[in-house]
C-alpha cells in the first residue's frame, strides 16, 4: 500500500486584493512542501500540468527534476502529463533524466486532460482529441520499450533507427490516469498499465463498476493479477478539527470550484452543504481530522482492493502554512494509522 499527495501548483488567491500570489514563490514553497513530505516518510508525490494563471506548474517535468536532489525516498511523478498535447519522445527523455537524478523514483501519469489550454497553446486540434492521445501514449510506451525506436503515426514525423538518450536504469513506470470514461479504462486494462481513478466528486462507490471492468478486462488480456496496481486520486485536506476545515478551507475550495464552474457552465454554486456531504463517509472529498480522514481512506482501499492512495491537498490555494500543517498531519497521524491497519498481518 502507497500513500502519497498530489498538487496542481494552486497559486494563493488573497481575497483583499483580488490577486494570485506569485508563481516563483509558490514553486519555491512547493519544493519545501514535499521536503517535509519526504522527511516524514511519505511515499509518493504527483504534481499536474496546467496553462492557466490559478496554476503554477505548467510543466510537472521541471518541477520534479527541481526535487530529485533534494529528497530521498519518495516516489516523484506527474499528476497528469497531458499526453495528448505533448511530444512523447521529449517527455520520455525529460523523465529519463529525472530518473537518473533522483536514483529511480520517477513515474509518469499519463491522462488525456481535463483542461483543453495546452492543445492550442501547443498547435494540437481539439477535435482530435482521443486520437492524440492514443498516438501520444503508443509512441510514449515504444520508446520506452525499444533501445532503437521505428515509428509512425498520423499527427508527428515518423522516427526511423533511433535512440532516445540519455535512457534510464530500469523501465519507468507509466501510470494511466482516467476519470469516468470506460474507454480510458478499458485502454489501460487491455494494455496492462497501472491506473489511477480521480474521484472528485459524488459517491466514491459510484467508481466500483469502472474499477471491477478494469480488472476484467486486465485479466482477460492475460496479464498477471499480482502486478495488477490501482490508485485513486481525491481532493483532500486535513486539520485539526473538521470544524477548522468547513470554517477555513471550505471558502478558498468553492471559490475554486465556482470558477471552475463557471467555465464550464455548470449551473449554480458550489454550497456548504455539497461540502460537508462530500466529507462524509460515502462522500469523494478526503477532508477533517486525522481519524476520520483514515478510516475513510482504509475504507475506499479495502473496498476496492487499491494498491495506492493520494490525497490532492491544494485545491483552492491553500496557504504554505496551511499545506505544511496538512502535509504534517497526513505524515505523521493520519497515513501511519493507515499502514498500521494494512500491515496488521
């Protein structure tokens, strides 16, 4: 069982004056953050890729290479690299490095994308959406399989005889993460790759029949059922009290999730009441006191027989100071519970 966080790089937002904190400072603060997350002994960390001004990290590549010297144990990996949008073979080769650097801890999550700004911005048509993807992650996995790649594909110059350099010690691990689209999952079950299911939102059961399908349709394939790995990636924030968390925290998440909304055209905004019942038992949102918070997690594990689990703790931009007390909660009271349940036997 691994139990990591997750960020996007949430920039602060200062309600006064109507402003995001700084990218730099908030990119120095991030490294801080996963200091401590690795000095307390947690096992994974994932940060995502986005283009807009309530992020930070555009490129999860270079933020990861910027913690590879300066931790020591903890798993590093994006959270998502949008496949569809980027040139597989220059991700390989950045994560290439990062691996080297960091003595084998790197991993890449790849997803399709729930933000569109990064096809634009990187000259990709929307309208080929799915294909870009599955072109991007079949080029992705054959240079990761193949010393000496022969490629070609229908969006990218083809690749005759070549070697993408430096390459790593071992084979880095890449990661599908999908939401609710069966065909994600399908793909990644029929490919044998390990998958993350992010669950932001309703009943975290909900997610049971996607999960079973998975296993099916990885079975079927005919891969081996004790490599099988699944994760599960929800929003996430620990305090002292869960008072703390629906007085201080619930303000900065639905300002973010009414943004978001709005985008969207998502009707009406996003209650209290949506809040505190997505922090219940049944709920998708990881949030309150330590105790609570792992027994749900122990809970949502033995359920669906997960083999990693990561708390996405900056939804909204909360302060570093509140990031390192919730880092230092889920490191040192609220993931022990958890190992000390699993490890039991």
């Amino acid at each position: 069982m691994e139990l990591g966080i997750g960020m996007f790089g949430d920039n602060v937002f200062n309600m006064e004056t109507q402003q995001y904190e700084s990218s730099g400072d908030r990119l120095k603060e991030i490294v801080e953050e996963v200091k401590l997350a690795d000095d307390l002994g947690i096992d994974y960390f994932a940060i995502g890729e986005h283009h807009r001004e309530d992020y930070s990290v555009a490129a999860p590549e270079i933020m990861l290479a910027a913690l590879a010297p300066v931790t020591k144990n903890i798993i590093l990996s994006s959270g998502v690299n949008v496949v569809s949008s980027a040139d597989p073979v220059k991700l390989y080769q950045d994560f290439s490095m990062i691996d080297l650097l960091s003595n084998n801890r790197a991993e890449i999550m790849a997803g399709r994308g729930s933000f569109i700004e990064s096809f634009p911005l990187f000259g990709q048509n929307l309208q080929n959406y799915n294909e870009l993807f599955e072109e991007g992650l079949e080029l992705l996995l054959k240079v990761r399989s193949n010393d000496v790649v022969n490629w070609k594909g229908q969006f990218r110059a083809p690749i005759v005889d070549q070697t993408v350099y430096p390459r790593p010690e071992r084979e880095i691990p890449v990661w599908i993460a999908v939401g609710g689209t069966p065909a994600s999952v399908e793909r990644a079950g029929r490919l044998g790759l390990p998958i993350i299911f992010a669950i932001i939102g309703g009943q975290w059961r909900q997610f049971g029949q996607l999960i079973d399908y998975y296993k099916k349709v990885y079975e079927t394939y005919g891969h081996d059922p004790s490599k099988m790995q699944i994760g599960v990636h929800s929003h996430a924030f620990v305090s002292t009290s869960k008072e703390d968390v629906f007085e201080n925290y619930y303000p900065r998440y639905a300002r973010q999730m009414d943004k978001i909304g709005k985008e969207r055209g998502w009707k009406g905004s996003y209650t209290k009441e949506q809040f505190i019942n997505g922090t219940d038992m049944e709920g998708a949102l990881f949030m309150g006191e330590p105790k609570q918070v792992a027994e749900k997690i122990i809970l949502i594990c033995e359920t669906f027989g997960l083999t990693r689990f990561v708390a996405h703790i900056d939804s909204g931009g909360p302060t570093h100071k509140e990031m390192m007390s919730c880092i230092e909660l889920l490191g040192k009271e609220v993931f022990p519970i958890v190992k000390k349940h699993f490890n039991k036997d």
